[in-house]
C-alpha cells in the first residue's frame, strides 16, 4: 500500500492562504485513502512560542485524524537545519515521518527523509518576481527553496502561470512540476434561505446599501490602493451609491491602504471589515453587486473563484493565474490602471444584462473546481513518481 505523509504544520484555528489549501487537501485525500488503497499520515510542528512552552497541542482541525505525529522542533529552527544541509542530523527526525514512500512539503520546504521520496508545493514565486511585495521572513524564501530542490523529487504548484515561473526562475525540469488547481471553500448553496437570515439577524452592517466587495489579506500585492483610487473616481464622476468594504486581516506594509482611505473624501463609505467567519464572507460574496480583485500577482487567485462561486459578478487582473481561474466569466484589466478598473466596474454596475451573465457564467466555471478532484490530481502525481521506482506491497 502506497504511505504518504504530509506536512499539516501550516494548518491553523483560522487558516488562510497556504493553511486552508493543506487543510482541504488533507481533508479531501482523507476521504479517498480506503477507496483508492493508499495511506495517509500528518506531520505536525509547533510553533516558536508553543514549543518554548513545552506545548504539543494540534489544531481542533488535526484531532479528528488518527495518524498524526507531533514533530517536536519548530519551523524555525528546522528551517536553520535545512540551512546547513546537514542530512545527518536530519535523520535523527526521520522518525516522526514513518516509513513512508512519500514525504510531502506544503510550504515552500521538504525534509531529506532518506528512505522516502520527496514533493515540495510551491505556490507562487512572488519573493522572486516581485520582492517589494514580500515581508523580510518571506523574503528569505529564494535559499530555502533553492536547496530543498537539490533533494526534491517533484515540486506541486497551482497553476499553470505558477509552474512557468518555476521552470523560468528556478530552472525547474517542466517535467518534474505537477498542477493541481485549488477550489472554493464554498457551493453555490452554501447559504440557504434561513442562514441567510439569521446571518443578516446578527451581524450589524447595512446591507441596503450597495457595495463592492474586497476579499484578502491587506497587503501591496493586492493593490488595494487603485482600488480605492477608481472607487473615489465613480463617486466622484458618476456619483455611484455605493459602499467599498475591504474583507481581510493586516498583512504586513498596510499602513499605506488606510492612509488612501482616512484621505479619501468618502471614507465614511469605505469599511475594513477583519477576520470574518466562512458564512459571514460568504454573505458579503452573495449579496456585493461587484467583487473587484485588482492584484499584482497571484499564485491562483482563491477569492475570484469563491466569488464566482456564490454568483458575484468579478473585476479581476488581467496578469499571472488569475485568466486561468476566470476564464471568460469576468471583467480581466491591467491592474496598473485604475481608470480602466473604474470603468469596468461601472460596466456592470450599469448594465444588468452583463451583470446576469457575468454571474451565471461565474457559477458554471466554479464548478470545474472541487476540492476532490484537486485531491485526485494530488494522488495522480504521487503515483506518477513512487510507482516506476518503488514495488508498493498491498
């Protein structure tokens, strides 16, 4: 039987970005393990802080599997083992990974297990392509993923626009790169007649109002500021009714996003809204007359698809993944010019028509997009490297 271990360490009370998709690929390769005769096991390692407390506690998430090992280093020092390239004392860990014939890094990094076979996931390269959009830990990435590579034996990403910035700027044999495209977190059904309701009930925000709707984290990579900047030209041009609401934690440099919004002459109808529930965000999804994604560069572009997915109508980038995820059901513009994302977005808000196409055909494109076949495609590219190499008993 095939073993595979995964690394669960970036899963978390309130996960996002990398945390959700290891959480849901955990999740969905969980359901498949009997049916498809193969093993799966987690690796867990603390935090800093927990593991300086002596704390081997695992997320609720995590308590609900029966094969989890607790690794008893944190990150960050395994992070300056991986620094000196030192196998041998690596393989006094190895034991927390079991004897398994798959060893799988979901963050950027994957241990030298000597008895297993490796897969690293990259997801985007951005700490390369654009370190300005980085923070200082993010930015030391290049070295970490650069030696990891000399023992990795196939890398995941998420994109098609992902795997061409692996093969160009790490030099990446396009044959060892395998995609495997993420998927909502969310269904069309998601919020019933009654959840919605009692949603509305709870949460005081005015939803008469209408709005468009920003989903991330608040970061420059986001260019969350030619947001603000073509939200203050239609209400100043077009007097749009409107409200702006910006969904999203602090990420890191987000000083200058709530600098455009105090110096904005409608502030009073820009809202930061933080960390929401799963069923907050998606009523905000279902009931915005636009979602406006206007990012720089994306590994895939989760919140388009959540998005389409509940049937708000998309203004997105016309750069990196994000055509791949949008197809033909969004408005795609260069996000360089806020003009033309004014424009575009004034487009739907006028033109009912679009506005109705845009969403149906949002919805139908969602549905090419499971966490199931994500998972699917996972196991697909683990049998494509263990099974010309490896005699798996059954």
């Amino acid at each position: 039987m095939l073993k595979v271990v995964i690394d669960a360490t970036p899963v978390s009370a309130k996960p996002s970005g990398v945390g959700f998709f290891v959480a849901n690929l955990i999740s969905s390769l969980s359901d498949l393990q009997y049916s498809e005769n193969f093993s799966l096991g987690l690796v867990f390692q603390p935090g800093l802080k927990s593991w300086l407390r002596g704390g081997k506690s695992l997320p609720d998430s995590l308590k609900s599997y029966s094969n989890v090992n607790f690794f008893p280093m944190p990150v960050r020092v395994s992070d300056l083992l991986l620094a000196t390239e030192n196998k041998f004392l690596f393989s006094r860990f190895e034991k927390y990974f079991g004897n398994s014939h798959i060893i799988h890094g979901t963050n950027y990094s994957v241990y030298p297990c000597r008895k297993s076979l490796k897969v690293m996931n990259l997801y985007d390269l951005t700490f390369m392509k654009y370190p300005q959009y980085v923070d200082s830990v993010v930015a030391k990435y290049t070295q970490k993923v650069q030696r990891c590579l000399k023992w990795t034996d196939l890398v995941m990403t998420i994109s098609e626009s992902s795997k061409q910035d692996i093969v160009e700027y790490l030099h990446v044999d396009p044959d060892k790169i395998h995609v495997t495209p993420l998927a909502s977190r969310y269904h069309s059904n998601s919020l019933l007649g009654r959840k919605t309701e009692m949603l509305l009930e709870r949460f005081d925000f005015d939803f008469s109002r209408p709005y468009l709707l920003f989903v991330s984290n608040i970061e420059p990579r986001k260019n969350i500021n030619s947001l603000i900047e073509a939200f203050n030209y239609l209400k100043s041009k077009y007097d749009i009714p409107h409200n702006l609401v910006l969904i999203g934690k602090k990420g890191w440099r987000y000083e200058p996003v709530f600098t455009a919004i105090e110096d904005s002459p409608w502030s009073d109808s820009i809202h930061h809204l933080d960390y929401l529930s799963d069923d907050l965000v998606a009523l905000f999804y279902s009931k915005a007359d636009v979602f406006v994604y206007p990012s720089h560069y994306e590994g895939f572009g989760l919140p388009v698809l959540e998005a389409m997915t509940l049937g708000a109508p998309v203004v997105s980038s016309n750069c990196s993944s994000i055509p791949e995820v949008a197809g033909d059901a969004a408005l795609l513009i260069n996000p360089s010019e806020p003009l033309e994302l004014a424009e575009s977005i004034l487009k739907i808000i006028s033109d009912s028509h679009l506005r109705q196409d845009l969403i149906i055909k949002g919805k139908e494109r969602a549905k090419l997009f499971t966490w199931e076949r994500t998972a699917r495609q996972t196991l697909q590219a683990y049998k494509s490297l263990i099974e010309p190499r490896v005699k798996i008993e059954v």
